[in-house]
C-alpha cells in the first residue's frame, strides 16, 4: 500500500505497478531488440555472400568462353608449323636416349 496522499491510493498502486512492469520488461525488451539487429545483419551477410558467388560464377563462365574462343581460334597452319617443328628437333631421338638409358640403368 502506498504512502496517504491526497491522491486516491488505487492510482498510486497502479503507476507504481506500470514503473514496475516497465522496468522489468526492459531488459527483455532490450535482448529482443539485440536479437533483431543480429538477426538483420546474418542476413545481410548471406546476402553479400550470394551476390558474391553469383559475380564468381559470371566471371567463370566468362573466362570458360574467353578460353573456348581462343581455342578455337587457334591458327591450325601454326599448330602443324609447330608439329614441324618439334619433329625436327629429335623429340623422337631424345625419347629413345632416354629408353636406352633407362633399360641400362635397370640392367644393373
């Protein structure tokens, strides 16, 4: 029961409860409002992380066609000069060294 004043103790009883519930509620209110910021920004997180592996995967399909391109676009008179090339510098005789050596080498 609250102290006599000339106010009714009725509403002085039912302030004090109102001071008392607000009080108590803000420490939960307080978590709530915690709660919502971290929950606001996990999404936001999950959200640059998507919009990242969608930029990844446009950047990969774009380096998979650049390469595809250039593929195709190889020069096939180049390709066979080069064969040429290659044949004429004994690849064929330096792989046989290396069988004759290997097969010595093995013999002892």
């Amino acid at each position: 029961m609250a102290f006599p004043t000339a106010v009714n103790s009725q509403i002085t009883d039912a302030v004090t409860q109102s001071n008392v519930k607000v009080l108590g509620e803000a420490p939960a209110m307080a978590m709530g409002s915690i709660y919502q910021s971290m929950a606001h920004s996990t999404g936001i997180l999950y959200e640059n992380a998507v919009s990242s592996q969608q930029q990844m995967t446009t950047l990969a399909q774009s380096v998979s066609n650049i390469g595809a391109i250039q593929i195709y676009s190889v020069d096939t008179m180049a390709g066979a000069g080069f064969a040429e090339r290659a044949s004429q510098l004994g690849v064929a005789d330096n792989l046989a060294s290396l069988l004759t050596v290997l097969r010595s080498l093995r013999d002892q």
